[in-house]
C-alpha cells in the first residue's frame, strides 16, 4: 500500500474517531459541557502519556517550544469547549459542520501571523466556506444564534491552534503535544469541575469515557496521516466526518438537517474540494 493510500484510510479513521466522539458527548446528556470536556482531555492524556513514557519522550517537551505549546494548548481547549457546547445545542451535522471550517481559518492566520502566500483560489474558496455557514446559521438576532456563534468561534480557535502546530513543525513528537495539550487543559478544567461537579449515571461515565478514547483516536489519526502524506493531498478526506455525523444524527438523535444546512454542507466540502483539485494540479505541474 502506497504512503498516501496509508494517509487516507487514517484520515477516514479519524474523521469516525472525532464523529463518534461527538456522538458519544451528546449521548451524555446534561452533563456540563466543561464536565465533559475534562472527561475528553482527561482520557487522551492518559492515552497519550503511555506512549511518551513507551518512546521515552519528554512529558512537557523542549524548553524552546514552551510558548508554542502552551498557546497551542489554550487554544485547543477553548476550541473543544466551544465545539462541545455547540454539539449539546446544535444538530449534530450542523455542529460538525462549522467545526470544519478551521482548515479556511487557518489559511487567513497563515496569511497574517507566518506571512503565508495566499493564493486567488484559496481567497475563493475561504469566501464560498464563509457564505455556506450562513445557509447552516440561518442568522437570527437573538439568543437562538449562540450555539451557532459558538460553532464558528470553535473553528477560530481550532484555526488559531494548527497554525501554531505549523509552526512547531517536526519539533516535538505527536504524542508530547497530545499530552501537553491534555495535560494543560485537565490542570485548567479540574478545579471548576470539581466546584461545580454534578452527578453522573454509570451510562454517562461510559458515554464520556468512549469520547475520550475516540477523541484520542480521532487526534492521533490525523497528525499520523500528515506524515504519510501532505495535507493538500490528502485533507480532503477528512470530511468524511460530515457523513458519519449525518448518519449519527438520523440513527440516534432523529435529528434531519434542513435543506439550508445541506446547502451549507455542499457549500463548505465544495470549497474545500475545489481547493482539493488545485493544490492537487500544482503539485503534478510542479513535479514536471
């Protein structure tokens, strides 16, 4: 099997990583979403933390890299905890949806803070992915538009958290900036849940315990993907995510997208394909 096969069928098993995982948080019901934000940190820093200690790694990296990982770290965790209220309050595909629009808001942080080239066709395509949100939104000047507004901020922060890994690179091992990043947010995330804890059923506990597990399976899938095969290549297999959610949604939740989101859906992954095709079409041109 050839390295960018290998990089697709991991992308495709994160993508059911990260929908399973959000499926399991809105299974869990009322539980507080900083609540289950804990329990999805918390699982994938344990995970994480076996394999340091296997690789003989550092727990919390190169001194040099300690602003990169700690501004990774924040972000990454107020991108989950925005995602997660989101899931909670959203139809599970919408939800998913405007999640995904972190790989167009890191073309625009790109472009300002590592002074990236941006191509016309990305130009493009970040505005067709802005313009699919508002068929998903639906925008209304009241409080109904939150959990919306809390979707689009989730991809920001998401955004802002993978132009920092561009910028740590091959600087640290996956698994250290997975732990760091779990760690830095269980050391944040205890102290309030604890505070303001609120009971669980055993099926709650499982139903958090299997986000966790298909969280870490989700990150893991796709930072390994990433070294089978670039990004532009192959990327764009990760929404598959979408189709998962789509199907959770129906099966478990009765929850049917209306015709404005599935427009939204076309608008978004139609971006994110035409950018797909041209970056696909540069690299041919560039190897001859």
């Amino acid at each position: 099997m050839s390295d960018r096969n290998k990089g697709i069928l991991l992308l495709l098993l994160s993508a059911l990583g990260f929908a399973l995982m959000a499926m399991f948080v809105k299974l869990s019901g009322d539980v507080p979403t900083i609540q289950k934000t804990l329990f999805r940190n918390g699982v994938a820093m344990l995970i994480a933390l076996g394999f340091v200690l296997y690789h003989r790694e550092r727990l919390f990296g190169k001194k040099k890299n300690q602003k990169y990982l700690l501004l990774r770290s924040a972000l990454g965790m107020i991108g989950v905890l925005l995602n997660f209220y989101a899931i909670d309050h959203l139809v599970l595909s919408d939800a998913d949806m405007l999640n995904k629009m972190s790989p167009f808001i890191t073309i625009i942080f790109a472009a300002i803070f590592l002074r990236e080239y941006v191509m016309r066709f990305q130009v493009v395509s970040v505005i067709i992915a802005f313009l699919g949100t508002l068929f998903i939104i639906k925008p209304v000047f009241n409080l109904d538009i939150v959990p919306y507004a809390a979707g689009i901020l989730s991809a920001v922060f998401a955004g802002g958290a993978y132009t920092v890994l561009r910028v740590l690179g091959n600087k640290e091992q996956f698994y250290t900036v997975v732990f760091y990043f779990s760690a830095f947010s269980t050391v944040i995330l205890l102290p309030p849940v604890i505070f303001f804890y609120e009971p669980m059923t055993g099926t709650q506990w499982l139903y958090l315990l299997a986000a966790g597990v298909f969280a870490t399976v989700g990150q893991f899938g796709v930072t390994v993907a990433y070294k089978f095969a670039p990004a532009k290549e192959i990327s764009i297999f990760f929404y598959s995510t979408v189709v998962y959610s789509g199907i959770f949604s129906i099966v478990f939740f009765g929850q049917i997208p209306d015709i404005w989101s599935i427009f939204g859906y076309l608008a978004i992954f139609g971006a994110s394909f035409y950018m797909f095709l041209r970056n696909n079409r540069d690299l041919k041109e560039a190897k001859e």
